[in-house]
C-alpha cells in the first residue's frame, strides 16, 4: 500500500488535474486568453479539458482546446485494489493516453475546422519522444503541445517543433 494508505492521487504533480490547472494559468498569464473554462477532471465531466477564447488583433474570436492527459500513476487510483502497486507498465499506458487525447483533438477539429487544437501532457520521456514522432502530423493540423515539469513550468510547443 503506498504510503500506508494515505496516498492521493491529486498530489502527483503529473495528475491530469494538475497538468490542466498548470496549462490553464498559462494560457490566461503568457497566452492572454480571458475565457478559459476547465473541465472538472476529479468529477470525470465530460467535455474539451481546456476550453479557451480570446481576441485576435484583428477582432476576431479565436478558439482553442487543449486535450489534457497525466501521467500514469504506478498505484492503482481507484477500486478495491486504490493505493496498491500497479503491474502494468505505466509508459504503455501513457501512449494509449496519448493515442486517446489525439482521436479527442481529431474529433474535434473535424466538427469545427477553425477550432485550433493543442495536447497538454506532463514531461515525460514517453511523451516526448511521442510528440516528435508525429512532428508531421501536428505541423499538418497545426497542433500546438504544452508540457509541464516537475516544477510547474509550462512549455509550449509550436507545430513541427522538435523537443
């Protein structure tokens, strides 16, 4: 049990929680985006995780959403195995949560073509090597990826930029 059983997984910097909150601040400080609404990911809401607007120089709205995945916890995070040491490898699920937040940013940019789509995702090896490797794809669609360290520090990556 982790931690004698007082771990939460809200306390991993990781979390997708906390991933989201990282990239909506910086998005409303460096990014000026002044509607920014914030899915409830503890209450697993349904819905764009980020959902911002702001106003271009020219006046026009523009409109980003920003699928947002955590990293893979090594304990279980709910059910009657909560707290328990996973088996499963944690950076094979971390590439089905990738695979999941591309389809989710696909689908959206298929219902609204203007609709500019961005990947949020805390800073790990995986995923890295992951957004590099569909540098072609998101330079395509104009995909935009935040990463956030350890730290809190939030980077933000243009389409076809290499890590």
């Amino acid at each position: 049990m982790a931690k004698s059983g007082k771990w939460n997984k809200t306390k991993d910097w990781f979390w997708e929680g906390n991933v989201q909150l990282k990239i909506a601040d910086f998005m409303r400080e460096k990014e000026n985006f002044t509607k920014i609404e914030v899915a409830d990911t503890l209450k697993k809401e349904q819905g764009p995780d980020i959902r911002a607007e702001r106003k271009t120089k020219n006046g026009r709205i523009e409109i980003r959403q920003v699928a947002v995945k955590g990293y893979p916890s090594k304990y279980y995070t709910q059910g009657k195995k909560k707290g328990q040491v996973k088996r499963t490898s944690r950076s094979t699920q971390a590439r089905h949560w990738f695979a999941q937040a591309i389809l989710e940013l696909i689908l959206a940019k298929s219902r609204d073509e203007n609709l500019q789509i961005a990947l949020g995702l805390p800073d790990f090896k995986v995923y890295r090597n992951l957004i590099n490797r569909i540098k072609w794809f998101r330079k395509k669609v104009n995909l935009l990826c935040y990463l956030v360290n350890e730290k809190g520090e939030v980077k933000l990556l243009k389409p076809g930029e290499n890590i």
